[in-house]
C-alpha cells in the first residue's frame, strides 16, 4: 500500500492504525515534508514501514512507488483555508498537479486508488437549514483550498469513468485528534491554553464544523477500500456538529478555565458558515459505524494528548502564531 502525506495529520494516524490492526500490509509512505508533515509523527512505526521523501507533482518519483504498490490511498494535500488565502498556487500545485501526476500512474500500472477529501466541496449552508450534505448535492467550493480539493475529485471521476480507474472517493468532515498541525482550530485553541494564551475565535464564533475523530475517519476509508464499489463517492460523518463558540468554551472548561476567557478576532474571508454530513450511505450499505460518537470525551482524550507531547507541537507553535498576528487573527 502506498500512502501519500503519511506525514501529515489523518495520513500519520492512518499508518499507525494499519500497522497495528494490520500487519500483513505493506506499507511505504510518500511525504514532502513541508511545513505540514513532521517525520516525528511516524517516529514509534518507522521500523515497520519504508518511508519516502517526495513530492506526489514528480512523477519519475511517484510511477515507481505507484507501480510497486497494489493500492494508493492519497492523503498529501495542501490543507489548510488560511494559507490558500495568503497564497493559493501551492495548493492549485499539489492539490490537482499532484492528484494528476498519481492519476496517470494508477492508469499506467492499473493500481486500485483511494481518494481522500472533504465536505468542504460542498460550500456552506444556512445555520437553520435541516438540509445535510448527501452523495448527491451539487459542489459549489468556497475557498482556493476548497475549490482545488473539488478540482481534484473531478479528476478522479473523469479518470474513472474514461479509462477504468479502478477508484473510490471519500469526502469527510472535520477531523480531530493527535498530530494535528496547530495551525488547525482545536490544536491551535488547545495549545493555546497550555501556553497561557486566549483562544482566539473568527467572526462571531457561530459557524458550525461537522466534528469526527481521526480514528474513525481512517476506519471508514478502510471499509470503502474492502467493500467500496470502485468508481463510488462516500461521504464520512459522524453526527458531531458544533458551533465554534462551544467548542472553544468545552476546551476551556476542560482545561479547568473559565468559559468565557477567549478573544473574537478579525473573521475568515468568505468563511463557510456550516457544513454538516448525511453519512447513510456509508452506515447501510458497507456497514460503518463510528466508534467516537461523544466529542467531549474524544476532546478530553485529544486535550490530554496534546498536554503530553508539547516537544511534539512546541517547536511549530511560534511560527504558526507569528503568521496569524500578522493577519489580526
Ligand atoms: P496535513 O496538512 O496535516 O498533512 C498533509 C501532508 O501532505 C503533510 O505531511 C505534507 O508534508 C504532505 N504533502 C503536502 N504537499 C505534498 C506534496 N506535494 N507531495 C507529497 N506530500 C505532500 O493534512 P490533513 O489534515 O492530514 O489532511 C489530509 C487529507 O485529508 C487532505 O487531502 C485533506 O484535504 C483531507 N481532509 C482533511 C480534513 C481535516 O479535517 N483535516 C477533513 C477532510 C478531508
Ligand atoms: O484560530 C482559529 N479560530 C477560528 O475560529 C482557527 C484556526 C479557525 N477558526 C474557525 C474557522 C472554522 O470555522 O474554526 C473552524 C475550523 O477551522 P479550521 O481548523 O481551519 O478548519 P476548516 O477551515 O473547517 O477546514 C478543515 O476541515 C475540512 C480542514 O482544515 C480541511 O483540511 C478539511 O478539508
């Protein structure tokens, strides 16, 4: 199995998880290390898979992992809204340059390939809309990351449907979890905290995230790869909506603070107000079923994780904080 931005947060989670529950699989990881994947996140499994510096745009490196591989599971992407705003070519660059590059060679080598993205494809919907994102709604991208991210997933049915890509797409919620990068809104608020800083919420602190822990992100796309039906998009969620307001005072309060001690800062351009995930499709016809269904004790969990490795987190935190100061944010 070749997995690329194993580096990165939900790919490092999705290596641990398969070498412990799987150890007949074969794994290389393929990783650029940028400023988002740290080498330290893959420490305790490094003996028990091959690990390869790369970019997924270069082909003469990702053809010869690709054709060595029976399966591609493509995590690598430029992640992060914040950054797409500041500057979006290296996420038109990796996100559909890259996701191109690792198309052609599945086609080449015939190589079954899973194809990782996000519900934000969708846009944003209304705060008091019963509606939920569903296989079917029609994408509508907000962001240069989003917009990318649909870009990329395009490719993907294209090159399923025109010649036989034997490929599955996954578009989740958001995730949270160990080795997220701080950048990201729980880590930032978290680490936040343990440094004696407020947490800083954007706007008004009212858009809603559709919550799902790593684990069970990473379970659901093993259970497509084992009875997805190629050429299919699943959507993964698992119920867990949350206003950013609350999510911010449960942090808070968990960490022994009072509710109310955050700052509102200057709001995300064009920031999606809400994105929620219908996942039945994934839940009756493959059989899948969160097993973190209670975000406060994955948040604890996740809190308790974070208080335990700041050598893990401590040396990215003043770099990610000097970017936002100089955005207001
Ligand atoms: P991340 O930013 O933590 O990790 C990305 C990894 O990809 C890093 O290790 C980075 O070094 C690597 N990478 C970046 N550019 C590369 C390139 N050109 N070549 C090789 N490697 C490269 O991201 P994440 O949060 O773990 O997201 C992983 C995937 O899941 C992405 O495709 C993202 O769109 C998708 N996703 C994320 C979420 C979420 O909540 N974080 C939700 C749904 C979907
Ligand atoms: O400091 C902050 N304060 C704040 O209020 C930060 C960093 C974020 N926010 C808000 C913006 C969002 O409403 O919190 C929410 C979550 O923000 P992010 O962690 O940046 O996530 P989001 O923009 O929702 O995108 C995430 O989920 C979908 C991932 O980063 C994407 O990779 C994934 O596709």
């Amino acid at each position: 199995m070749l997995i690329t931005g194993g580096a990165g947060f939900i790919g490092a989670n999705f290596v641990h998880q398969t070498v412990h529950e799987r150890p007949e699989v074969d794994v290389t990881v393929l990783d650029a290390l940028t400023y988002a994947g740290n080498a330290d996140s893959l420490a305790d499994v490094r003996e028990k898979i091959t690990f390869v510096e790369g970019d997924v745009a270069d082909a003469a490196a990702v053809d010869p992992l690709v054709e060595a591989s029976d399966v591609v599971v493509h995590f690598a992407a430029e992640s992060h809204n914040d950054n797409s705003l500041a500057n979006p070519w290296p996420f038109v660059q990796t996100n559909l340059i890259g996701t191109y590059t690792l198309l052609e060679s599945v086609r080449r080598h015939a190589v079954r390939y899973h194809h990782i993205s996000t519900d934000e494809v969708y846009g944003d919907l209304e705060l008091d809309d019963p509606a939920r994102f569903t296989e079917s709604t029609p994408y509508n991208p907000s962001s240069p990351y989003s917009s990318t991210k649909a870009g990329s997933d395009l490719l993907v049915r294209a090159w399923a449907r025109s010649f036989g890509v034997e490929a599955t797409i996954s578009n989740c919620s958001n995730n949270y979890g160990p080795f997220q990068h701080v950048e990201k809104f729980i880590p930032r608020q978290i680490t936040n905290v343990l440094s004696g800083v407020r947490p800083k919420l954007y706007g008004q602190g009212l858009n809603v995230r559709d919550w799902i822990h790593v684990d069970d992100h990473n379970r659901a796309v093993w259970t497509i790869l084992e009875k997805g039906t190629p050429g299919e998009t699943y959507l993964i969620g698992a119920d867990g909506e949350e206003n950013n307001k609350h999510v911010v005072e449960l942090i808070l309060q968990l960490l022994g603070q009072d509710a109310d001690a955050y700052d509102l800062v200057t709001d995300r351009p064009g920031h999606d107000m809400r994105y929620a995930i219908d996942s039945t499709r994934l839940r009756t016809e493959l059989g899948w079923e969160p097993r973190f269904p209670d975000f406060r004790s994955g948040l604890a969990e996740t809190i308790a994780w974070y208080r335990d490795n700041e050598a893990w987190w401590r040396p990215q935190k003043d770099a990610t904080e000097a970017k936002y100061a100089a955005a207001g944010q």
